[in-house]
C-alpha cells in the first residue's frame, strides 16, 4: 500500500547516515565520530574494517559532511592498480617524464586539490610511494612523475585498509612515520557480526533497490529465514548480505523468500533447534519489520513404523490433508530415527533437500520426536 510503503522509506531515511544504514548504537557511535571527523577539514583518517563493512561509504560520509563536500571526491584503490602505475596514476606525469609520456598527465592528488583523496587498501602501497605519500601529507605538496618544481596541493587524506598496520610496520613493510600521520583520527567499522540487530533494515533496503530494478514486488520473508540469517557468521559483511539479496531478487520464485531459497553456505550449519529465540525476537521486534510467523505446530502420535494412517469409512468420509500430515510426519520421524538424529543423512532417505527437511521438522512441531 502506498502509505505502508512512504512509513518504509521514512523509517529507511531515519536509520541512514549518507547511504550507510544502520540503527545500532555501535553505528550511531560511528555517525557521532564521523560528524566530529567532518568538522575538522585537513586531519588525516585512518578507516579499519573487514572486506565488505563499507569503507569507501564511511570515506565518503566524512567528505560529504564537510566543507569540502563541493570539490572532488577522488577515491584509489591502491590494490587493484599495477605498482608501476599507481606512482603516475597519483602524481601525474611530464611530458616526456618516459616512453609514451606524449602530453602532460594531472595526477589524482591534483585532481583532489580542494577535496578529499582516498586512498583505499594503504597497507597494498609499496615502501618507494609511502615515501612520496609522506611528504604530501607533511610538505602539502607533490611533484609529478619526471618534474623538476613541487606544485602545492590542499587535500584531506582518507585512508583505508583491513590489514593490521601495526603488524606490517613491525615487519619493515610500512613506514612507521607514515602510519602515524596517516592514523591522526582512527575510525573502526564493525563487522556485520557485531550487528545483527541492523539485518532487518539492511535486507528491507537491499530488497527495495534490487526487487524495484527488476519490477518485481517486494518480497516477504518467513521467520525462519530471518533466523537463519540472524544465525550466519557473515564473513563477507554487508557487501555479502547484499549480493545475496541481488541473487534472491532474481532467482527466488514466489513471492516469499523461503529456506530453500537460500544457498547451501548459509543453511548447511543452520539448526532451527539451535536458534537464540530470544535473540531474533528482540531484533524483529526492534526493527518492526512485518514477518510471516511460523505455522502452529501439528501435534503428531509417534509410531513404531511410518504405515500409513488407518483409513475410517465410518463416517462416509476422510480428512485428506490431516492423514497425508500425519503420514508425512511419520516419514519424517522414521528417517531420524534411521539415521540417528543426523538430518543430513535424513534428508538423503527421504529425498529432499537438507533446508526443506529442517523447514518440515519445525512447522510441524517434531524436535525430538524421534528420540
């Protein structure tokens, strides 16, 4: 309904900070910090995370917020360009400076002169280009790749990294003197781990963007999927939890997005028996995100052996759907009990994915019925 959907988009807007959502205190410390970083134009920021926590996002959050926000914001990522490349690619080149120089080069640091220079992955710059890297960030200046007069520069460094720089400093592969200029103002971003309390909000985002792209109506999304995404390690962060709900919103059939729509790495070590209730009660809750609750549970009569139930005439007719339940249920006792509580090997016996067998066993109510 157009109304439901202007409360989402409000409720998105209240729990984003510059495209980065989250309503957790550990991230509205984060905000707090980046709104004091921003106030301050030229201290050097030093951003710590985990691959996919959203680095880049942060950087931009403090350009964004500052004075500097009308100039260029200029984002490298000092990993993914060649050695060789990176030197000309931040400090511009000469005409003539080598082989090829043909025409002047404006380098990235000048490009940035006025905003902000981030320079993501710093622990990737090799020892030669630190060096360089050091006297822009003391001296306020640079010169250019075979040039002879230093050009003076106005820029605020933003840097970047998962790696442990203490650790590689120790080791003689980064320069102590750089580290420290570089990490005037630390700022670390927690992992998605450290957070869950924000999935909610972060899947209703991911899911308005993704499922709109591809004019699809929202999907919703059963309680026990949010328990097995509340339940996973996220190893990859937010970009991992994104990049799943892009492969969702083009591969999940219905309009509900159920447990085996998921892929095997989320669900392999999911037990629904070992679910922190409590946990995922309080974060829906909190997130006020609409869940379809789980189905009541069926109350099942164990039997020694999965026949099917007795037909009764008496009445001139059966209950269809409570003898193929009740059949269905003790199949499913059957297999655990044959396979010792194992519903992997459960799963195999009665030919179904591992999820649907878990799926099964919760909707109806039978943990623990087999033994």
């Amino acid at each position: 309904m157009p109304k439901s959907s202007a409360s989402n988009t409000s409720s998105l807007q209240d729990n984003s900070f510059y495209g980065i959502i989250g309503e957790t205190p550990v991230m509205q410390k984060l905000f707090d910090l980046i709104r004091k970083v921003s106030e301050d134009d030229f201290a050097t920021v030093l951003i710590r995370g985990e691959s996919g926590t959203g680095k880049e996002l942060v950087a931009k959050a403090i350009h964004n917020h500052s004075s500097r926000k009308n100039n260029n914001f200029v984002p490298v990522n000092c990993a993914a360009i060649p050695d060789d490349l990176l030197e000309s690619e931040l400090f511009g080149y000469t005409k003539g400076a080598f082989t090829g120089a043909v025409n002047n080069k404006t380098g990235r640091i000048q490009y940035a002169d006025g905003g902000t220079l981030f320079l993501d992955e710093i622990g990737d710059m090799k020892p030669t280009l630190q060096a360089k890297l050091l006297r822009v960030l003391q001296e306020k200046e640079f010169e250019p790749v075979g040039g002879l007069k230093a050009t003076s520069v106005d820029i605020r460094v933003v840097a970047a990294t998962h790696c442990d720089l203490e650790q590689l400093v120790s080791e003689g592969t980064f320069r102590e003197d750089l580290y420290y200029r570089l990490s005037v103002i630390p700022l670390q971003i927690p992992a998605l781990k450290e957070r869950k309390a924000d999935i909610p909000i972060l899947l209703e985002s991911f899911l308005n963007i993704h499922a709109t792209q591809r004019n699809r109506k929202k999907f919703t999304i059963s309680k026990t999927v949010y328990e097995a995404l509340l339940s996973y390690d996220w190893k990859g962060n937010v970009r991992e939890l994104e990049n799943l709900v892009q492969q969702l919103a083009i591969l999940c059939s219905g309009k509900e997005i159920q447990l085996e729509d998921l892929p095997e790495r989320i669900t392999d070590d999911f037990d629904p028996e070992n679910v922190d209730q409590e946990m995922v009660t309080t974060i829906l809750t909190s997130s006020k995100q609409p869940v379809r609750p789980a189905a009541p549970s069926q109350k099942v009569t164990q039997p020694n052996s999965p026949e099917p139930p007795g037909n009764d005439w008496e009445d001139g007719q059966v209950d269809f759907k409570v003898l193929i339940n009740d059949y269905e249920s003790q199949l499913i006792i059957q297999a655990m009990k044959m396979s010792n509580g194992n519903k992997k090997e459960a799963a195999k016996l009665l030919n179904l994915k591992r999820t649907t067998l878990l799926e099964k066993i919760k909707k109806k109510g039978l943990q623990g019925m087999w033994e």
